[in-house]
C-alpha cells in the first residue's frame, strides 16, 4: 500500500484544495492530510485565519478524500510524522517548490501543480475591507498602520488630527482636521488621542454607528465606560479597549496558567512598568503634550491584576510622587490594592526607573516574567525544587498589536465582541484614572 500525506491550513475550503487533495489520494493509495493548528500558523505569518482548526479539519474530512487526518503544530513534525507514520510520498501544492526537498531524505517528494485563480486569501478579501479612521496622533500610530499591513480584510483610511501628522508612513492616508469628514468616510475608528479626549471621540464615533478600537483608558470613570459599552450595544456596534499586551500569546498563556492553579493559590500580583524616554524630566519639554505615568502605564499594569484577582479589591492606596501637579503630570505612582484573599501592587513611572517584571505569586511556586514583560514572548513558572521550573516561549510578532486588529476585524465581521479585555476590567482600569485625578486614596510624596 503506497500511504501519501500532505499539509496545509485548508482555510475556507475551496476548489484549489480539492483539486490537490484529489491529486494527492491519486498518487497512491491511503492519503493521510496533516492540518495547521492555529497556533503553527500564527507563528507562520498566517494569523488571520477565519475558521477555527475544528472547522477547518471538519471541512476536509466532509470532502471523502483523506483516509487519515492530523494536527501539524510545528515544522520540524514532518519527518517525524513520515518515519512513524511509514509514508511513501510527500506532496503539496507547486507554490513550494524546492521548499521540501529536504524530505527527500525519508521519503519521494512531490510537487503537484497549483490551481490558479484562486486562493484564500481572495476568497476572504472578496468581503470588503473594513475602512478604520485614525483619531488623534501619537508616534505610536505609525506601528498601527505598519502593523494594519499585515491583517487580511482592514485598511487605514484617513486620519483626523489637529495637524496634518509629518511621519512617511501617514502621507498617503487622507487627512482632515474635521472629525465629521473622517466618520463618513470609514466604518471604524482608531482613537489614540489624548486621553481625556478618549471618552468623547469614542463616544462621538459610536453614535454615528462606527466601531470603536480606543487606546486605554478609555474614560476618566466607569460610568462614562460604561456608557461607551451601552451606547455600542445599543447601535449592534463593536467597542473594544486597545491594550496590545492582552493579545500577547505569552500573556494570554501565563494568565491561564495562574487561573488554572498552576502555581496554587494566586496571592500577589505584582507588575512594574517604568519608561523615561518621553524625556518628562528634561527642563523645557511640554508637558501639556505628554501622557501621564498614570494614562501611559497604569492600564497595561493593572490588566494582570484585574484579569487574575478580579475587579472586587477591598482596598487600594495610591502613591504619587508628581512632577507637576497643575498639569497632573506623575514622575511615580504606585498602588497597592488589598483583596479578600490577595494582596496586588503596580508601579508605573515616566520619571524613574525600575526593573520592568511581572510576578505572580502563589501557594505552590511563583510565575517570573522578565522586563518588559509587556511585551514578552518568554515567562517562567518557578518552584520550590528547581527541577520542577519550566521556561515558556511564544512567537510574538508587532507587539501584539496585529493580533489586536484581527481580533477588532473578527469582532466586526461576527458581531460579537471577542475583545480579551472584558467590559468591567475596562470600567474598573477607567475608574482609577479618575480616582487618581480625583486624587482619591492617594498620598502625595515629597
Ligand atoms: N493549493 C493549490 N491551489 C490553490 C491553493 C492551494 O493547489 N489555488 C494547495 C497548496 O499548494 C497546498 C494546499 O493546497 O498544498 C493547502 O494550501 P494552504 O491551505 O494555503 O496551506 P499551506 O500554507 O500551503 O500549507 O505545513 C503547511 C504546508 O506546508 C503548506
């Protein structure tokens, strides 16, 4: 019996893949099809898959043509898979030539034509794409736009800023200094403005009906969060908080795992995020311009917190060393947060330096993430015996921000918002930046 396999993601099944998974059962007798697991395919470059793995292999099984199926999560599975497996023929589609020839080694490989004219990725750009409008001007918006590249299905439109923004990368985009003109001309917003324009910028976009991806915080309460969230129910639009390091796979990972028990019970959180280059300590620079260590750090800081411990502290302390209070400006802050059964701290700073890691701790051994943790592909679980430590590593391309934008896309498409960031974390991060302003709980140093 002559066995083939073959591979591939077979995303939104269509004649192209037919033709080769026909060909391939030709070549022999008992054709084994290896699918991509999502994660393979993320660390791929193929991060916006629209069907899940079970759709996917549900798709070809229903085809009739494969006798076998598995899972491919990496690479270098293949030669295992054609030594165990005692496969005869390697095949896929001629758009790989040479690329396996490596195989040749273990077993024949072949290189069967491709079917022109047709593709997934066509099949998924045939929808049209989702026109996103840029809020406000910040350099981070230039990693936006770079990032927005590589997802299928969106493109930037036009920017609406004060000033015409002078980065290469946001010239070809149309510009207006009118926010009306951009809401007619997109079906979403990105907001990164400053952040006590979030609340009304976001606001004004989802009563003309646009979806709204907004840099944190979104408000200065949670009411006026809140609000953001009813108003995008209401008009059957999506909401969603942009903090990248939630759509980190290393984050999302160690999150789970401190949920799952992993390290026993959770009893600290505690994660410092710290950065001087906006240079708010050099005499003469602007701060009216600047973000705050408070907008700027404390929304990621918080995230671990309030995703493993919840949102239902008993007690928190702000410590606050400013740098201008007329202007609101904090060099330092810090808060400790006491819950039933927990104790969580962050500190955030624009004007001091500090090593930039993430703990979790707990009963049964400790979760270490190195700086920047924020945006880290790498943690650690750690115990008491060392030889029980395990070291994690994930792929993590453009910061987590493209995964961001199709989780944004997906959302859009599905009408369902499939955000990381849940509605009341959203509230409760927006709620401490307006205690801070407020200066509730807080205790000024210095
Ligand atoms: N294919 C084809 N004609 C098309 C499109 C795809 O013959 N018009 C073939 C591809 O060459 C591949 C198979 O269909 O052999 C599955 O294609 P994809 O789903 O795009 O998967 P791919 O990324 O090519 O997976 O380990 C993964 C494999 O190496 C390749």
């Amino acid at each position: 019996m002559v066995k083939v396999i073959t591979y591939g993601t077979f995303d939104l099944l269509h004649y192209g893949h037919i033709k080769l998974l026909e060909r391939a059962k030709n070549l022999g007798d008992y054709l084994i099809v290896g699918i991509t697991s999502d994660d393979y395919d993320k660390s791929r470059g193929k991060i916006n898959n629209k069907q899940t793995l079970m759709e996917r292999i549900r798709a070809v099984r229903d085809t009739g043509i494969a006798d076998e199926m598995i899972i491919e999560e990496d690479e270098g599975q293949k030669i295992d898979d054609i030594c165990r497996l005692g496969v005869d023929i390697f095949t896929v589609g001629s758009d790989w030539e040479g690329h396996f020839d490596y195989l040749n080694e273990f077993c024949k490989v072949i290189y069967l034509p491709r079917t022109e004219g047709i593709s997934s990725s066509e099949v998924r750009t045939e929808q049209r794409k989702i026109r996103i409008g840029l809020v406000g001007t910040a350099v981070f918006q230039t990693k936006f736009v770079n990032e927005s590249k590589f997802v299928n299905g969106v493109e930037v439109f036009g920017i609406y800023a004060s000033e015409r923004p002078s980065a290469p990368e946001l010239q070809g985009l149309f510009y207006s200094d009118n926010y009306d003109q951009i809401l007619e001309r997109v079906d979403a917003v990105y907001i990164i403005s400053k952040p006590e324009e979030h609340y009304a910028d976001a606001k004004k976009a989802l009563l003309a009906g646009k979806h709204v991806l907004c840099e944190s915080p979104l408000a200065f309460s949670k009411d006026e969060s809140d609000e953001l969230f009813r108003i995008a129910k209401e008009h059957d639009i999506i909401m969603m908080e942009a903090i990248k390091t939630a759509y980190s796979t290393a984050y999302e990972r160690l999150i789970l795992l401190a949920k799952g028990g992993k390290i026993g019970k959770v009893i600290s959180v505690d994660a410092v995020c710290t950065s001087l280059q906006d240079g708010l300590t050099i005499k003469g620079t602007d701060l009216s311009r600047k973000w705050n260590s408070m907008c700027g750090w404390a929304p990621v800081a918080l995230l671990p917190i309030f995703q493993i411990l919840g949102t239902d502290y008993k007690q928190k302390t702000l410590s606050t060393l400013f740098l201008d209070k007329e202007a609101n400006i904090d060099a330092f802050t810090k808060i400790d947060f006491v819950y039933p059964k927990a104790v969580a701290s962050i500190k955030v700073a624009k004007g001091a330096k500090a090593e930039g890691e993430l703990i979790i701790t707990g009963t049964k051994g400790y979760i270490y993430v190195p700086a920047p943790w924020w945006k880290t592909d790498y943690f650690e679980v750690r115990y008491e015996s060392q030889e029980n430590n395990r070291r994690f590593f994930y792929q993590l391309d453009g910061e987590g921000i493209r995964y961001e934008i199709v989780a944004f896309a997906k959302s859009i498409e599905m009408k369902k918002n499939i955000s990381y960031i849940t509605e009341n974390v959203s509230g409760r991060i927006a709620q401490i930046i307006g205690d801070f302003n407020n200066r509730i709980d807080l205790i000024e140093l210095g």
